[in-house]
C-alpha cells in the first residue's frame, strides 16, 4: 500500500510547489512565439505556471474596474479575461484578431488595433458588442487615448502614419505621416509620443495642429515609451540596438541609457520602482532598479518562453496599498500616461464602482 502511494504523494508534493504563495507578487508574461503565459512568482522569480492560450498573444490590459486582466491572443482570436491576483481564467471571448487594445478613460469603449487584418474596431467595454469598423491604412499597431476620452489614436506600421478618430461620432478625424513604422504611442501633457520602429527616434505630434516633431534618438527599432507610476520620468526602449532610455517627462531629453541585450520591449513597474521588462529576442525577462549606482550592475534576467512581449506586474503581498496598480499609468488603458505626477499614496482615491477611473488619473 505505501508502494502505490507513493507516487501519489510525490505528484501532489509536486502540484503544490507549481502554485503561487499565499501573497507572493505575480508578474505576469505573454510568450508570444509559444502560445503561452508565464506566471512568475516576483519574490522567487521562479515561474509557478505556464498557461497555454490558443496561438499568438502580444498584449494584455486591466479591465476599468481593475478586476480582471485581460491578454489578447491576436492569432487566437481571443480575448481572455484571468483574475490577477490568482491567474484564474474567468472568461474567454471571441474577438478578431486582437493585436493591441485599450480602454477608454471613462471605461465606456474598448478600442482594439488589428495589425493582420488591417482593421481598428470600437467594442462597447461592458459587453463587447462591435459598434464600428474602421480600415484606416496598414498595420494598425497601438492605441492611445486622449485623457476626456474623446479621441483615440492608433500607429499604422505599414502606411507611416497616425490616425486620430473621434469617439462620439466615430468618425476618423486625420491622418499624420510620422515615419517608417510607427509603433507605441502614449498620450503625454497634450501632446503624442510616437516611437518610429523603423528608425532610431521618436516624435511628437500636436493633435490640434497635427505638426510633427523629432524628440529624442534611442537608437534603431524605437519602439515605445513607458511612464514611471510616480510621473517623474518616461522609460522608453529600442529592441534592435537594444537599449533602454530614461527621459526627462518635462523637457523630453534623455538623462540616461543603459544597453540590454535581448531586444527591451514592454515595461511594467514594481511598488519598490524597479522595472522589468521583457527581452524579446532571447526568451527572457530583465529586472533594473534605475535607482542603483551605474557602478554595480543594476539588472538580472530571468527565463520565460519564446518571444515575450506584453507584462504585468501584480503586488499581492501585505503592506502594498490596493490601489497600486491605478498608480501604474498604463494599468487602466494601456500605456496612456499621467498628466502630472501623482499625488502622496495615502491622498489617492479609491477605484469608483462601474469601472469609473478615479478623477485623479483623467
């Protein structure tokens, strides 16, 4: 009898060290060139799980309430709703070919760009009914917001171009050459940061005039920029030369660069400030604490699955305010930034009930 039990006991030893602790932080990992999810343990940095998803995933957003995370699975055709806090899938929705998404400020529309089939679609946030098509050009890529929720703004990789559309009579409103593959764009103190792929820099665009402007060189496969959760700097990266930047969010001038190989692409933070960021080119995750010395080194990695793209980092632990990811600009619509940096934790207010962004973050 203790023969046969034997295994028994040991494959439930085994299915109990894959789970996350009580109140470990997770981050989250979307492996696009495997289909999966990496669910890691941030204290450990051990991977607790791997999620399998249907073919392709590239990003992932908080719904407006912040209860549900949701990756999209561009070659699934999928969207899939998971609570953050455990990893457990709660829904899962067909939706065409979900490459990059947001939601509006206000929580009433999802707007998602997709890049195969050349297609931006408004879906009403609540129950996902399509309420217009547009095919603006080549490759829509990312999404943007403006704060009040009145326009969105999507990249075209293939047409060099950014597209603004108006939200109450979704109608598209212009169209702005920028450079060869535009990819991420934010929102920043009224104005849009674009990052230009297929170049080494990035722009900046006036909505009211649509005039272009060059900020800031990174160096080649520009690629986005990231606000930190305190509003004091933008992170922005460039996945062929391999580079992350921290720029100056008043005067748009770059402070410093740090060179990680693997190809910087998405960034999440931490309530400690660290950034971690996945390394598309060699399957891993990097960890920095921008506020080390350069003289010790300032980064590790960690193995994930092929291809990472979209992260998120979830705090779970004791001690770490509820709201810490309405502090993340990018938490409640993608990487839309702050307009200003954020006020003293305890002065935040709490999350609205029906998905209403808190005044604060508008």
């Amino acid at each position: 009898m203790r023969t046969r039990l034997l295994p028994v006991l040991i494959a439930c030893l085994g299915a109990l060290s894959l789970a996350p602790a009580a109140r470990a932080d997770l981050l989250y990992v979307l492996n696009s060139g495997e289909a999966t999810v990496s669910v890691i343990d941030a204290t450990t940095r051990q991977e607790v799980r791997r999620m399998p998803v249907l073919r392709e995933p590239h990003h992932l957003v908080l719904t407006p309430d912040g209860s549900q995370l949701v990756i999209a699975d561009s070659g699934g055709n999928e969207l899939i709703f998971v609570d953050p806090a455990t990893g457990e899938v709660k829904r899962r929705e067909r939706i065409s070919n979900p490459y990059h998404l947001e939601y509006s400020p206000d929580g009433r529309f999802l707007v998602v760009a997709s890049l195969r089939r050349d297609q931006v679609d408004i879906y009403d946030a609540a129950t996902l009914a399509l309420l217009q098509r547009f095919r603006p050009g080549d490759m829509p890529s990312h999404v943007a917001f403006s704060p009040d929720s009145r326009r969105v703004f999507v990249t075209m990789q293939g047409s060099r171009a950014v597209v603004a559309f108006d939200m109450e009579t979704r109608a598209q409103l212009w169209t702005a050459e920028v450079g060869p593959e535009p990819a991420g764009i934010i929102w920043h103190r009224g104005k849009l940061i674009v990052g230009i792929m297929g170049s080494d820099h990035f722009v900046s665009i006036d909505p009211e005039t649509q005039e272009v402007s060059r900020v800031f060189t990174l160096g080649r496969g520009a690629h986005t920029v990231f606000p930190s959760p305190d509003g004091r700097a933008l992170y922005a990266t460039s996945r062929v030369d391999s580079r992350l930047a921290e720029v100056d969010p008043e005067t748009l001038q770059v402070r410093r660069v740090w060179n990680i190989p693997g190809g910087p692409d998405c960034l999440t933070f931490d309530p400690e400030g660290r950034i971690w960021m996945t390394l598309r080119w060699v399957g891993r995750v990097a960890v920095l604490d921008p506020s080390r010395p350069d003289a010790v080194p300032q980064w590790e990695t960690l193995r994930v699955g092929r291809s990472p793209h979209g992260i998120f980092f979830k705090p779970r632990r004791d001690g770490v305010a509820g709201d810490f990811p309405w502090r993340l600009a990018g938490a409640t619509s993608g990487t839309r930034p702050l307009q200003a940096p954020l006020p003293p934790r305890a002065a935040r207010p709490a999350a609205l009930p029906g998905g209403t962004t808190p005044a604060a973050l508008r």
